[in-house]
C-alpha cells in the first residue's frame, strides 16, 4: 500500500509525498516491498522532517523510529538542544517494543548525561540484568562498574545460522542473511532449503550469478515445493546471465491488403559481458513473401525476398529503449544475388497494465516503436509506431485482448508506400497448452496513405490480417 500511495503521490506531483511513502516502505517489515521502495529512493540521506513524515503514514514502525533516534542523537553532538528530540524517540522505542536493550540502554545513558539520575537508574538497572553482556557492559562503563568479559564467538554460534539467516532476511538485511545461510550451509551441505534461501538472498543482493548457481543446486532437491520454486526462478534468471544468449521469433503474417502471406523471422547469438554497455550479436534474419513478386535492388512493400546476415551490436535496454547497428549481407534467395546491408536504429517497447501472459485480467497500453536505417531501401530511415489500448481476459482456457489499435509509418524520403496511418479493433489470444511466448492474432484496419504522388493504388484501404508469433530463447 504504501509503494501504490508513493506512485500516486509522484503522479500528483508531490514530490515530498512520495519520498515518505518510500521512506516507510524501505524500513517496513516486508522484504521484498522495502527492496523495491529503496531502489526508488535517492542516492542522499533522509532529512528528518521526512521520517517524521514518514511516521506520519507508519507510526508503529519501529525501524523507522530507530533511525530516526540515531540520527538525532548524531546531530546532538553538534547542537545539544536536538539531545531532546533524540530522547523522545528513544523513549518511544522503550515503550513500544520491550526487551529492545540496546535503546532502552541508550535512553538510560541519555537521562544520565541530562543530569535526570531519577529516570536513568531504573533502565540501567533493567540492562544490567536482563540486557547480553555486549549491551550491559555499556551501563556498567557509564556507571563506571567492573565489565563482564563475554566470548562472542561461542554466544553467536549457540544460535542456529539458519534461524538467524530467516530473521535477517525477514528484517531486509540480506548481507547478514547471506554470511549466516553460508555458514548453515557449512554445517548441513545437503540441505536444499538453505540453497534455495541462498538463491533468494543473493537474488536481493543484485547478485543474479550466484543466484543462478544455488537456484540451480535446489531444483534437483527431491522436495517438489522447494524443486518447483527453485526451477521457475532458475528458469527466470538464466537468459540473462548466459555468456552466449541465442534468441529466435517468427512472425508469419496473412494480409487481404496484399493478398499475400508475409514471413519474418530471425535468429540472433549475442555476447552479454556485463562489463560492456553494449552486447555484440550475429544474426540471420528472413524476410519473404508467398508470391515471391517483390524484392530487387530497392525492395518495397513488406517484403524483400532475402536472407540477411550479419554482425553487429546492441545497447542493454533502458526503460524500454534499446539502440542497435549491423553489417552484413542480403542474400536474395529468388535471384541468388547478395548485397551488402546495413540497418540499425532505435527501438522501444512499453506494456502498462495487465499483458496477455499475466495471470490478473485488467486493461493495458501496449507501445511499440522503431526508427530504423535500412541501406537497400535507398539509404532510408523508416519510423514506426504501434499502439494497442484494450482488455486482458480469460476466456475458458484461453487468455485474450481484445483491444483497438493506432499505426503510423513515416520515412525520410516521403515514399508513398511508407507514409500512412490506420486504425482498427483485434484481437489476440494464447492457446491453452502452447508455449507462453507464443499467441495468435486477427484484426481489421482502416488506412490512409499521407502521401500519394506515385502511389498505384487508392488512397485508403481496408486490410484484414491473421498471423501468429512464436519467441524462443536458450
């Protein structure tokens, strides 16, 4: 809830809003809502107006009140008249949360330097007896008694790391909960519940490689919760912390426009070096047509009759952006003639709300947009763009969208075949049992060309098209 609030104070435009919203979800008691609150969170420390802000929103959080406590009680070293704001707080955490040592010590010790000898004994006397040796002994030096000497090694290793791995994975400090799921895994290096726990951990920590590796060692657990768990996140993870990634679509599309049946495929291995910017690929695209009337030296239309391969390179995407360039060769496979080719560009895509393969039925936007250089098409840019607004849905077995569609293609050197707009209703829809990467579509549009010196044929059309899309990836 408070992630949705943050992301309704940002559209509202209050800016102060969110950061609380984010600052009480980054220090609650849900781990994977307080990952995702801090990765919004700016690079700066909170101010103190904003946890109290924050607190506003999440009074009960503890955490939150710890902080704060601490930063207050930072401050007062530098302005003693903020002491009384930081005991506040630490008697807040006192009262609130019994057995919490370590603030009811600091607020003990607070009292004392404040000359309030009345009020610091009775949590001082509190520690010394109830309080862990670590934490007692800071009374006992304020009160200048004798310490007790403690072997911290044997009072931490009396605790299972296990159970000290879930608490601290349950409270967000994944690096702790990391080094004890080690050393439980030392001690039991059969247990593929740990493992999985480990892959979860470094999973949090941004550390997907050795995610990969201990989801890996719990899919072959012979528990089927822990092994389905662990496969579907192995699953998850992998292609994108593969060396090599290989990737193959196909789109064959039937079109009453042109009265034809258009294929389009390619085949892509690309070097993903986490240290480079950009990621190096070979490929082998296809792009025909069943009446094999197009092609040539300027192929026009949707269809260019050929085989292309070549080398090339390709940004990570950001934010649904990505730029790429290649060189290579087209092969007619009509004719037998190559040519050289060269195309690259920008492409984006964007899905907001509920897509095809999610599980919730709901509204979406869908985006899809190139600006692409292609040499065989007399050194033009062409710039597309796609938009579908509609309904996510289940229908029996079946996932459907049905949704309205917006298209607009336009190209630097004004030709009439790559000038036009149009719009029309569809539909797409997942088989029941076929691959998730893979649905069915069918829709009418009505089009206008924008520019028509040249054009053949009249200046708006109906198309009906059917096709279907089949993604892979090893």
């Amino acid at each position: 809830m408070l992630l949705d609030l943050a992301r309704v104070e940002k559209a509202r435009g209050d800016s102060e809003g969110m950061m609380s919203a984010l600052l009480a979800a980054s220090r609650g008691g849900e781990t994977r809502a307080a990952e995702l609150a801090r990765e919004q969170l700016p690079d700066r420390y909170p101010y103190v107006y904003e946890f109290r802000r924050a607190l506003d929103l999440d009074a009960k959080n503890d955490a939150l009140h710890r902080e704060l406590a601490y930063l207050l009680l930072s401050m007062s070293e530098k302005d003693p008249s903020i002491a009384t704001d930081a005991i506040g707080e630490f008697k807040i955490i006192v009262d609130t949360t019994p057995g919490d040592y370590v603030a009811e010590a600091q607020l003990g010790l607070l009292y004392l330097a404040d000359a309030q000898t009345a009020l610091a004994m009775p949590l001082l006397r509190d520690v010394l007896d109830h309080a862990p040796p670590v934490v007692a002994n800071r009374a006992r030096m304020a009160l200048k008694m004798p310490l007790v000497l403690e072997e911290r090694q044997a009072a931490e290793s009396a605790i299972d790391p296990r159970l000290l791995g879930e608490r601290s994975y349950e409270a967000g400090f994944m690096k702790d909960a990391r080094r004890y799921f080690l050393i439980a895994r030392e001690q039991n290096p059969f247990d593929s519940y740990i493992a999985l726990k480990l892959g979860w951990t470094n999973n949090m920590l941004h550390d997907d490689v050795a995610a990969l590796s201990w989801f890996d060692i719990a899919r072959k657990s012979d528990n089927p919760a822990i092994s389905a768990e662990a496969s579907k996140a192995w699953r998850n993870l992998r292609p994108d912390n593969e060396l090599f990634r290989t990737t193959l679509w196909a789109y064959p599309l039937f079109s009453t426009r042109w009265h034809d049946v258009f294929g389009y495929g390619q085949v892509k291995t690309e070097v993903r070096l986490k240290k480079l910017p950009f990621r190096p690929y070979l490929s082998l695209r296809f792009v025909g047509d069943e009446r094999r009337s197009t092609g040539g030296i300027s192929p026009q239309n949707l269809s260019e009759s050929a085989f292309i391969v070549g080398a090339g390179v390709a940004t990570r995407s950001w934010h649904g952006a990505m730029g790429w360039f290649e060189a290579g060769s087209s092969i007619g496979y009509l004719t037998g003639v190559a040519s050289r080719d060269f195309r690259g560009g920008i492409s984006y895509a964007k899905t907001v709300g509920a897509s095809l393969t999610a599980e919730r039925s709901g509204w979406f936007v869908e985006t899809l947009a190139d600006s692409v250089f292609i040499s065989r098409f007399d050194d033009d840019f062409i710039n597309y763009s796609q938009t579908r607004v509609g309904f996510s849905a289940s229908l029996a077995a079946f996932r459907v969208q049905p949704y309205w569609s917006a298209n607009a293609t336009v190209d630097v050197k004004r030709q009439y075949w790559a000038n036009f707009v149009e719009t029309g209703p569809g539909l797409r829809f997942h088989p029941p049992a076929a691959p998730a990467s893979m649905w069915v579509s069918v829709g009418i549009v009505r089009g206008v060309y924008l520019i028509n010196e040249g054009n053949p044929r009249r200046p708006n059309y109906n198309d009906f098209r059917a096709g279907f899309w089949y993604a892979f990836t090893k």
